[in-house]
C-alpha cells in the first residue's frame, strides 16, 4: 500500500469543539481511516494548529480521506501527497544517472 502524508488547518470552530470536548482525536480519525480501509501510522498537530499525518492505504481512499475531511469544516487546506522512501529515492537517482546522457536540453 502507498504511504500519504496529510495535512490540513483546524478551523476556530474545530478549536473551540475540542476545548469544550477535550477526546482523543486518534479514535476519531482512525474511524474515518479503518472505513476507507486505510491505516494510521502517525499522528501529530503543530503548535501553529495544523494536523499532520502518515496514512496508508490507496490513491482512491487518499482522495475520499480529503473530501471527507474537507466536507467536515473541521479543518482547511487539505493535502494528501503521496511519500516515498528514501529507497524509491535511490532507485529514481539510478534510473536518472542511466539516461541522463541521453536527453538534450531545450537550451542546448
């Protein structure tokens, strides 16, 4: 399964439900994830109130993860990008080193 980084604002709305109603917000997001068939791995908020996230699950459940999310009015300024690991990284390199003679430039 692809791993998604995703991050969004709260609203001041979503501010003051959790300051009202102080629960854990894991539980909540991981319901949302476990009916897209999608997987939590971390979780964390910054103290410039934005969410940050690690999922994994498909580019499909990547995408109804953000219209949920954003359908909400909980949160702004949703993302969900697709991440890579520093082996994905190293394989592209190769790949790139392989043909890098063998592309010409516009400006050439």
């Amino acid at each position: 399964m692809a791993q998604f980084m995703v991050t969004a604002t709260y609203t001041d709305s979503a501010f003051a439900g959790m300051a009202n109603n102080p629960h854990n917000r894991e539980d909540a997001i991981g319901k949302i994830l476990s009916a897209l068939n999608m997987s939590l791995e971390s979780l964390h908020m910054t103290l410039g109130g934005k969410l940050f996230m690690v999922v994994s699950g498909t580019a499909e459940a990547g995408g109804a993860l953000m219209i949920v999310a954003g359908a909400s009015g909980s949160v702004t300024d949703i993302t969900v990008d697709e991440v890579y690991s520093a082996a994905d990284q190293m394989a592209w390199m190769q790949s790139a080193s392989a043909v890098m003679g063998a592309y010409r430039p516009a400006n050439a």
